[in-house]
C-alpha cells in the first residue's frame, strides 16, 4: 500500500511549553507512522489564541498551502482536536486532506482491531466522530442555501447520510450492549471466585504486553508500536508458594485519548473496576513520564476506578547505564512502586512477591485430610479457596487450599497440622 506524504502541525499559547510541544509531535509522528504515513514535515505555531475560524492563524494556513504544492504532501495531520466548522474552513483552504489527533488514533484502532466486538467499538466511535462532520464533507454533499426553493438534492443526501449513520449506530450499541451484558456475566462469575484479578494499565508503548507475557508466560504478540494491543486478554499468572491470580491486559491510553474511544470501549475498560489490584506500567525511559502518569491517571479517573490499591510498576530500567544508581535514587517512590526490566526479566522476581504479599496478605496455608466418605463436601472448596494440590492418599483425600481463616472454621476437624511435607 502507498504511504501517504503527511505534513504535521501543533499549536501552542505559550512559548514556555516547546518542550512539551516537541514530545507531543513526537508522539504524534509515531501516531502517524503507526498508521502508515511518511512524515515530510513538521509545523509549530506559537499564538496567544487559538483561532476560531482555522485553529491556527491565516498566515500559517498559506504556508501550508504553499508546502504542499511544493513537497506534493497528501495530507495535514493535526497534533489537535478540531471542530467540525474548523476542519471544513482548513479542507476548503488546504488542497488535501485534513484531519486531526482524534481521527489520525481512530484510524490506528481500526487497523488493530481483529476481533468482532473490537471493530465494532471502533466503528462506533468512527460515527460518533463523524455525525456533527457531516456537513459540508465533500462537493457531493454540496448543500444549497437554506430557506424555500434553495432545497436541492445535496441537503436530501445529507440527511439520508445522517439518518444512515443514526441507524447504524443504534444497531452497534445494541451488539454492543450484549457483549457488556456477556462481560458483566463473566465478571460476576469470577466474583464468585477467591482468585484475585490484576489489571495491567499504562500509556500506550510502555510494555505492558511484555510484562504480560512475562507474569503470565504467554507469546502474546508485543510490538515497539502504539496500540500493538486491542482486544482485552485475561491469562493466570503464576506467583510464589505455587499461587495465581487472573490477569488482564487491553489497550494503552495516550493523552488527549478520544473520547469516543473512551465511551466505545467501555465495556471493554469495565475490566479494571473489578479488580483487586492494579498494576500501572510507566516508561521510566521517556522524558515525558510524570505527564504520562498524570494522563492514565485522568483517564482511570473518568473511567469511575477508584477504591483499587495501585502498584506503580517502573518499566525498561534496562535502557539505564547505571542502573544500580537509578534504583537507589528512585526507591523512595512515594506510592507502592517496582522498578523492573519486563524485556530482560529484571525485577519480575520482586514484582510476583509484591503481588503475592499485596493479593493474599488476608489469607493463610491450610492442609486437610477429608475422609473419602465426605468427598462430596469437596466440590464446595473451589468457591471459597484457592485448591492447590488434592491427593488420594489410603482412606483420605488430602488437599492444600489458601483461604481466609474466618472461611475454614467450618472445616476445623478436617485441619492436618503436620501436612508441611507435602
């Protein structure tokens, strides 16, 4: 497929912040890249407004035009949100196509979403984008005046559009809302459970696929690029004294994510409320780290995620010359922290032994001997505790479970006290 020739533009009020303005075109080039567009140019404007007719100022609009027809440029790509009336005002201006960080992160998720309830949260967020842009998209739409008599066949097309979509989005949130009904069965099923849930969060890139596949030892598909992964993923994890837990990865965030996106996916995003844990995966390596943490953290925020002990997990310390020098400067984080390397394995030791301590500090070893006579009270201990080993030994079945003392009074009789061996 031909890669489109992109030119790119941010916008800022304020000098001071070029330095945040350059990471965030840098990420914006990686966006594009992502989706398939050959970068010829980047654009900063400093203004001490944002122009309501264009976003950016007349002037840097000629420029543009001006680039385009020299460097032959497919599209402009913008680091920004536009409105509908300053997207057409630029596409009436500009001579090629125009569109903006909302669009340029839709267009990346519909080429990453494989699986059916994936696409069609992409696609609703895609026609919720859309609708109010309706207007004036195209020359065959080109409305006439409004008023009696100026009503053409332009403005019939445009509704007929409109209406299109309308019902077509009614239809995606109906197979949509049967999914989160699905999902929220299969939540309640694992509520029943004692086995605890970990959701792994993070900006996009930060390697949460990796740390995934290491905790879980899966091959899940991992990749240097943004949102490699869409569709949520829940595997057990092993943990120290023979534990697990259930854990589940879905997609990065990135700031200024859509909301759209946001609203799509939250059948998919329901997943973090009902964990007994989160794992927030930072890029220790990027310059913007604390600005990205700021970001997820809003975004879980919105999402309602609140009450749910948080373990910062600090990422690629690898990418550190001196890393022995860095763990000691950074380890009195002042929220419950682990500095790993999930590429090379370094740290993950640490992190299985947080994990274990922070998901079963409630929880205590416990073996039984059950008479085979009474085996049918076995098939109860599954929904209290944790089973992990079960034996036929002579008259007996003996089992090791991890569970809450208050849960095992019941089984007293049963206790064996000297089943360390096994």
């Amino acid at each position: 497929m031909k890669m489109e020739k992109a030119i790119l533009v941010h916008m800022s009020t304020n000098k001071k912040e070029r330095a945040e303005a350059e990471e965030s075109i840098r990420e914006l080039r990686g966006l594009a890249q992502t989706a398939g567009a050959d970068i010829l140019q980047e654009i900063y404007q400093f203004r001490s407004d944002i122009s309501p007719k264009f976003f950016i100022g007349r002037g840097k609009v000629e420029e543009i035009v001006c680039l385009i027809r020299e460097t032959q440029a497919d599209l402009v790509i913008f680091d920004h949100r536009l409105s509908p009336i300053q997207q057409k005002n630029l596409e009436d201006e500009i001579p090629g196509k125009i569109i903006d960080r909302t669009q340029l992160i839709l267009d990346i998720f519909a080429q990453r979403a494989i699986s059916k309830e994936g696409k069609l949260q992409v696609e609703l967020a895609q026609l919720n984008y859309l609708l109010p842009r309706l207007l004036g998209r195209g020359k065959a739409l080109s409305r006439l005046g409004g008023g009696i008599g100026t009503r053409g066949p332009g403005e019939k097309k445009l509704e007929e559009d409109r209406r299109r979509i309308q019902d077509r989005i009614s239809r995606i949130k109906k197979e949509i809302r049967r999914v989160q009904e699905r999902r929220t069965r299969q939540r309640k099923s694992r509520r029943t459970s004692p086995i605890p849930t970990v959701s792994l969060v993070g900006y996009t890139n930060t390697g949460k696929s990796t740390l995934f596949n290491m905790l879980s030892q899966e091959r899940m598909f991992t990749s240097s690029q943004l949102f490699a992964t869409l569709d949520p993923v829940l595997r057990r994890a092993h943990l120290p004294d023979g534990l697990y837990c259930f854990l589940s990865d879905t997609v990065g965030f990135i700031k200024k994510l859509p909301i759209e996106l946001i609203e799509a996916f939250k059948a998919t995003l329901e997943e973090i409320k009902e964990s007994d844990c989160i794992l927030h995966v930072i890029d220790t390596n990027s310059s913007l780290c604390n600005a990205q943490i700021e970001a997820v953290e809003k975004i879980l925020s919105d999402l309602g995620v609140k009450d749910i002990p948080i373990i910062k997990t600090f990422n690629k310390i690898d990418l550190f010359p001196n890393k022995e020098e860095f763990l000691i400067k950074n380890r009195d984080f002042p929220h419950p922290s682990v500095y790993l390397s999930a590429k090379t394995g370094d740290g993950i030791p640490e992190l299985r032994k947080k994990l274990r301590l922070f998901l079963f500090q409630n929880m205590n070893f416990y073996y039984l001997r059950i008479p085979k006579s009474k085996k049918t009270i076995i098939s109860s201990f599954s929904k209290w505790s944790i089973v992990l080993k079960k034996r036929e030994y002579r008259e007996n079945i003996e089992i090791k479970i991890m569970a809450d003392p208050k849960l095992v009074l019941n089984y007293t009789p049963y206790i064996e006290r000297g089943g360390t061996k096994w």
